[in-house]
C-alpha cells in the first residue's frame, strides 16, 4: 500500500511540473486563424536550443526594410529532418511561413521556408 501511494505521489508531481512546460509551446499567443508569409534576407541562423530562430531584413510596401524574426523548433528536432548549421546562411533570399502573434509584431512562429533553390524545409 505505501508502494502505491508513493507511486502515485511522485506520478502526481511529475504531472504537476510538466504541465508548464507544455504550455510553454502553446499557440495561444499567435493568430493561427491564417498564414503569414514574408521574403526577405537572412540576416542570422542561430541553429540552438532551446529553439532554431532566422532573423530576416524584409522589403515592405514602402521599401522600406523591416527586421523580423521567426522562431522553430529544437536544432536535434529539425536535424531530424535534414537541418542543420549550415541550411542558411546571411544574405540568403527565403521566403518563410508561420502563424503572426496577435500582438501584430514582426515575428513568426514557423510553419515552413523556402529557401534559395526552391526546396522547402518544414517540420517546424
């Protein structure tokens, strides 16, 4: 009996740390209701944990160029994949999809990119 009790309060615990660290991956915080997509230029790769982030110089409708910014999943999950360190580099010409925050920013949570010779890369 004391077996299964500690068993279930160390099942419990565990329950009970994990579930912020789920919500830390939610989706709550972007619109998901439609994709986003800009084209720009890599300005940095950071092929890191705990998340894969591409910053981007991209033109707007003015000419203007925007800094944005948009984040993946771990570099061992997108190695999976067939990322790695070196799949960007600066000054190459992507065009990267995702969902926008509410907040209107320029970020992306990141579905997919395309990148310089028309393949796409996904799984993000």
């Amino acid at each position: 009996m004391k077996k299964l009790a500690l068993f279930l309060f160390i099942s419990f615990g565990v329950l009970l740390v994990s579930e912020p660290l789920l919500a830390h991956h939610g989706v709550a915080a972007f619109d998901t209701s439609k994709v986003v997509s800009v084209q720009g230029a890599v300005t940095d790769f950071q092929f890191i944990n705990p998340h894969v982030v591409i910053s981007l110089d991209v033109k707007n409708e003015k000419g203007e160029i925007e800094k944005w910014s948009g984040e993946a999943q771990s570099a061992p999950m997108l190695a999976r994949y067939g990322w790695n360190k070196n799949t960007l580099k600066s000054g190459d010409m992507i065009t990267a999809y995702g969902y926008r925050p509410k907040s209107g920013s320029n970020y992306l949570r990141l579905i997919k990119i395309t990148l310089p010779d028309g393949r796409q890369m996904g799984n993000l």
